[in-house]
C-alpha cells in the first residue's frame, strides 16, 4: 500500500523531499488544482528543482523520481471549492504533471456524483491527456456506495477511490477526521466482495493506526493530512525530554533526541526533523520495513 502526503505548498514538498525512503519504498503526494502557480510548476518538476533543506541522506533526486506517485484532486473541500470547468481542470492536472487526477465528486451525494462523472469522462475521452483519471464512490449508506460504484464502472473509469468518509472539524473548512471507522470498514468489505477491483484508493483516511485495515482490504493508496502538524516548539520539546514524558507522547515518533542537540536546532529545522521522523518511523518502517 501506498501512503500519499497531502501537501498544498512549497515547504511540504521540501519536508517530504527530506523523507528517508528504504529502496523498495513508494510514497505519494497528493495535491490540489486550486493552488498557487508556484506550487504546481514545484509539483510537476518534483523532485527536481524542489529544496530539500537540511538534508539527511534522503535518495538522490532520479531515485526519487521513480519512487514517487503523484496524485490531484480538484480541491471541493478548499475554501471555495473547485469552480473549475472540466476542461480547466484536466488542464491543470497536465500542467502539474501528475500520474491521476480526480473527478469533481459531490460529498455524500452518489447521485450528483454520477452526473459530474458523466462529464468528466466524456471530456477525458475527447482527447488523450496524459494522467490516469480516478473516479470517486460517494454515499451515506453503504448501499449508496454500491451503487455509485457500480455507476462509474458501466460509465468507463478504471480507477474508482471511495470519498465522503470524512468529517469537517468543528469551526474550521477542514475535513480531517473520518466519520464513522465502522462505515469506512464497512464500505471497503463490500466494494471488495462486490466488484474485487484490482485498483483501489481511500481518500483522506490514511493514518498508521489504519495501516493493518487498508492492507486487509487490498487499499492500492491513501491519503493524509495530518502528518505535517506531528512535531513540538523547541521549548515543550525540551520539556517533554527533561519531565521524560517524551516517551509517551503521541506526536512524537523519535525518542532519542537530547536537550543539547534540540538548543543547537532551529525551530524550523526541529520541526522538519520531527516530521520526516515521524512519517519515516510510523509510517515508512510499518510498511517497508527499518528505515536506514
């Protein structure tokens, strides 16, 4: 399975560049069409032309390159959604570079779903673009994705990922957290038992406590939002080292840092080191195996 980092700006890409990846390792990154125009030449050129900053011991860039999927969605769960045409979507997936780009799907909707796959196909049918399209299950039921499914088979995709399972945080535009562990579970059963794709994407609900769940399932990829916000400011940090509860915190992955090698850190730089730490011990290693 293939873990894929969300990132909507240049500074994600520097941290996942940094990523230590093991030589059988895949990694995903997925994107957004509705962002800057500096984020998306820096999405397509990647990982050539990307800084790293502070490198340590990351893959060369032409190793990199074959270890490394791209994906784009249309960026519904954005501010102001996607207000893009289909025509000026797929546009801008081709000038990203990416390997998929994704239908505008209509949360929780498998009806109105259908309606804007219809048009997605028969733009992505008039000429040869060069990125696979994903076409997204939505329901509330599971029945609801069943048959959404179903619809976008009989309209021609190939690549279907399962949508809508997500929740918005409270007071804020973000949908962060899955909705019903159950439902997801639920939904992945079925849609394996009922049409066995040989192709199968989650979106938005990767997370190392998920690992073992997708993998049973035969999940292809799935992507994540929270792995850059797992890392402390120097001095709580320091605190969590000096009081040792540094072993027992969550959004800590790696426990070997001293007191003395955190004050030589900048802010930036700890939180880059804890990051990539994190995605490399949590994620990378239960997947691939030790890393380094």
């Amino acid at each position: 399975m293939i873990p894929f980092l969300v990132a909507d700006r240049p500074i994600s890409l520097s941290i996942i560049k940094g990523i230590v990846l093991p030589p059988n390792a895949r990694i995903g990154i997925m994107g957004q069409a509705n962002t800057s125009k500096r984020f998306q030449k820096l999405f397509c050129q990647y990982p050539f032309g990307v800084n790293e900053i502070y490198p340590n011991g990351q893959p060369p860039d032409h190793r990199l390159k074959q270890q490394t999927i791209k994906m784009v969605d249309s960026g519904i769960f954005g501010k102001c959604g996607c207000r893009l045409s289909y025509e000026e979507l797929f546009q801008t997936y081709q000038g990203m570079g990416t390997d998929y780009g994704v239908m505008i799907d209509v949360f929780k909707d498998p009806e109105g779903t259908l309606e804007s796959a219809h048009q997605a196909m028969q733009i992505y049918k008039s000429r040869k673009w060069p990125f696979t399209l994903v076409g997204v299950a939505q329901g509330v039921t599971v029945d609801d994705y069943l048959r959404c499914y179903e619809g976008l088979i009989k309209l021609g995709f190939t690549h279907i990922a399962i949508g809508g399972l997500l929740k918005r945080r409270e007071n804020t535009v973000r949908y962060v957290h899955v909705r019903d562990e159950g439902l997801l579970e639920n939904v992945l059963k079925a849609v394996r038992e009922n049409f066995d794709p040989a192709w199968l994407f989650v979106l938005g609900v990767f997370h190392p406590k998920r690992i073992a769940l997708l993998k049973e399932y035969g999940v292809w990829g799935s992507d994540y939002k929270g792995w850059i916000f797992n890392y402390v400011k120097k001095d709580e940090m320091i605190k969590l080292i000096n009081s040792g509860r540094i072993h027992t915190s969550s959004r800590i992955a790696y426990k070997g840092l001293y007191e003395d090698e955190v004050n030589k850190m900048s802010e930036q730089e700890l939180r880059f080191f804890l990051v990539r730490k994190f995605i490399e011990i949590k994620v990378i290693s239960l997947l691939y195996g030790e890393v380094g």
